[in-house]
C-alpha cells in the first residue's frame, strides 16, 4: 500500500503537519493472544516482528483516503493491561472498531458478539470490521462461510488474514479506516446540507 507512510508515535514525533483533514482512532479489539499487535506491526512497518513497545498502546501512521489526508491512531490495549477499567474510554473515543479472533480458536470467535454488543451499548454508529486471524495455519476450526456470515448479519466487512499475506493485512486497516472517515464525511454533508432543507420546508 504505497499511501501510507508509517510514523509510530513516540516522545519525539515530529508535529503533525497541518495538512490534515481527519484524525481518527483505531481500536484493535478481541481475545488475548489472537494476533492483534502483529496486524499492526504489519500496517505500520510491513513486517508482523517489529516488537513494538508493549507500554506504548497508541501508533500513528498517515493514509489518504480519496482527496484526504488522515492521521490514524491505532490503539492496542495490552492484554495485560487493566482494560476495563479504560475500556469504555476506549470505546467512546474510537471511531472504529478492528475486531479480531483466531480461526483456529473456536472460543475468540464465540466472543466476538460480545464485543460488538459491549460497542452498541457505548455507540451504536461505531463502525466494526471483523478481522479472522491465523489463516495460514492448517488447524483452522471457524470457517469462512460461518466468519462471514455473522459479519454480514451485523452489517459488518469481514477480512481473514495472516501475517504471511501482508498486503491484505494492509487491506483490511485501510478498509476500517475508509468505512470510518466515510461515516464523518456522510455526517458532515448532512450537517451541511441541513439549512437547505430546512429552508426548502
Ligand atoms: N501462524 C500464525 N501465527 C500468528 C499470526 N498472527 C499472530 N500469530 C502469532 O500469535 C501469537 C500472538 O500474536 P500477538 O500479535 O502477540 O497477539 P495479540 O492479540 O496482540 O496478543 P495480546 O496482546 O497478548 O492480547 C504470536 O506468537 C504471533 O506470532 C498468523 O497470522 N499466523
Ligand atoms: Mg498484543
């Protein structure tokens, strides 16, 4: 994906240049040990075995999504972490949700409802991908169909990845982040747009 320029963000990150539209945050989101941080490492640095900083959970990388430039931060919350207890600021402050589980893990995916319904309760207009995890492996217990059917139940993409398919890892992060920069756009139209109508009644 040649539009994204990887710049993880630590002390002495260079200031934002001024040119940007949007900023959105990310929320990787799913079970413990599904493969969350290596999906990143592979969307900022093109390789899953960067061993990011485990006590840094925010990243910024740039993409440009149609005319637009938007910083986004990816927000990785460490299993270890006490999640919970930031989870719903996590939640509130995310635009969109990467959800992910292992398909060679039944229980991950089993969970994945739970996630989205603990999303509904903080936003119901989050948007959520779906990302299935560990394709490559030949213990694979959810399939595809089923992974994809829940996604579309919801209304949701679907993604099934592996740290060996980088492009499409690339794919699925700029997926989630053009579903959510679509959702502002489509919010700031109609703010826009809505004098007009009121004139018109
Ligand atoms: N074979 C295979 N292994 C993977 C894949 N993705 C991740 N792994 C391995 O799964 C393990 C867990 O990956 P992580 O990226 O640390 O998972 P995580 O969800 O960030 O884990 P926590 O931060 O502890 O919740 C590591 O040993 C990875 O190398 C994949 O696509 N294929
Ligand atoms: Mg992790």
């Amino acid at each position: 994906m040649g539009n994204s320029i990887a710049s993880p963000e630590t002390k002495n990150l260079a200031p934002i240049a001024s040119n940007l539209d949007n900023e959105i945050n990310i929320l990787l989101e799913g079970e413990p040990k599904v493969g969350k941080t290596s999906l990143l490492n592979i969307f900022l640095f093109g390789t899953p075995n960067q061993n990011l900083n485990l006590n840094i959970e925010k990243f910024s990388t740039r993409l440009k999504i149609r005319d637009r430039t938007v910083k986004v931060n990816v927000w990785d919350p460490s299993s270890e972490n006490d999640k919970k207890k930031n989870k719903m600021n996590y939640y509130k402050n995310c635009r969109g949700m990467a959800l992910c589980f292992d398909t060679t893990e039944p229980k991950s995916f089993e969970k994945i409802p739970h996630y989205i319904e603990e999303m509904n309760k903080v936003d119901k207009n989050k948007r959520i991908l779906i990302i299935g995890t560990k394709c490559d492996l030949p213990e694979r217990k959810v399939s595809s169909d089923e992974a994809r059917a829940l996604a579309q139940s919801y209304g949701y993409s679907y993604y099934e990845v592996s740290i060996q398919n980088i492009p499409l890892v690339q794919e699925a992060f700029t997926t989630i982040v053009e579903e959510s920069v679509l959702i502002d756009m489509k919010a700031e139209k109609e703010k826009a747009l809505a004098p007009i109508f009121k004139l018109m009644k």
